[in-house]
C-alpha cells in the first residue's frame, strides 16, 4: 500500500464512483494504492467552465504564466484568447471560463477535486491540475472547444 486510500473528505461516502462496494463504482480506493494523479498532468475540462474559487478547485486551477505575467487586454501568449489565465470559454471566444450552469464545476470536482482536505469530496485524480475550458454554448456542440484545447496542448487520443 503506497498511500492512505481513504481521505478524510466528509462527502467521500456520497460518492458513489469512488468506492460503493459493489461493481458500480471503479474501485479508486485500489487504485489510490497505486497513484494519485500526477501533480503534473493539467486535465482540461471542456463543460460549462469552472468556478475557479471552489474551495476544492482553486488550488488546482491550471495557470498559463505568459497570459498572467502578461499585459491586461493583450493576447500575451498569441493563441487568440486574451487574457486566458485559467482558461477559455470557447463559445464566447473569451480568457473567462467562469461557471454558468455548475455542472462544469461538478465535473472537475470529481476528477480532480482537491483530497484529504476535510472539505465536500474528493477528485480520482486529486493531484493532478484542472484546465477550465473550452467551454462550449451547449454539451453536444464541443467541436470546437475540443480544437482549441488540442491547439493549447491537450493530449490527442
């Protein structure tokens, strides 16, 4: 056993993925044995954006440093997104990836919520990054989000 596999998280017990004792879950406690996630792995969310001061997400919002450390206004790193900090919301063409339904926050709460923090629940991979964004103007039409975080760098399965 390589690490504590049972986080303190008050809501771990709520869900139901991560260890339900029957085969409806994926078994993350066996897992967790074995990794947590990758501190550097940045995992990209493509739903309704992210609440980037969720207390179980901030810690773990991707940054990309050019577009921080850069000018306000300016598209710093020239990917065509200005001021994309945290982010894009793709359907707006905008650097803001703020949450405008939730269910993006939830979805990047269960893969990469902070754990062993006392607080809600915890992620699958809760060492690895979240990148909130593309977000795209409804679930079915992610084309173009998904182009735009393939061109940031997203893995290409």
């Amino acid at each position: 056993r390589l690490f504590n596999t049972f986080p303190n998280d008050p809501m771990r017990g709520l869900q139901w993925h991560v260890d339900s004792g029957d085969s409806a879950d994926v078994e993350l406690t066996a897992a967790w044995d074995t990794a947590l996630g990758d501190t550097g792995t940045v995992i990209g969310i493509m739903d309704t954006g992210v609440d980037l001061g969720h207390p179980n997400l901030a810690s773990k919002i991707w940054t990309n440093w050019t577009e921080w450390s850069g000018l306000p206004g300016v598209d710093d790193d020239g990917n065509g997104f200005v001021d994309d900090v945290h982010g894009v919301d793709a359907a707006n063409q905008t650097g803001n990836p703020f949450d405008v339904a939730g269910h993006g926050t939830r979805v990047a709460g269960v893969i990469g919520g902070v754990g062993n923090n006392g607080l809600g629940g915890v992620g699958v991979a809760h060492e690895a990054h979240d990148s909130p964004g593309p977000r795209a103007s409804r679930p079915p039409t992610q084309r173009p989000g998904t182009v735009t975080a393939v061109k940031r760098g997203a893995p290409r399965r």
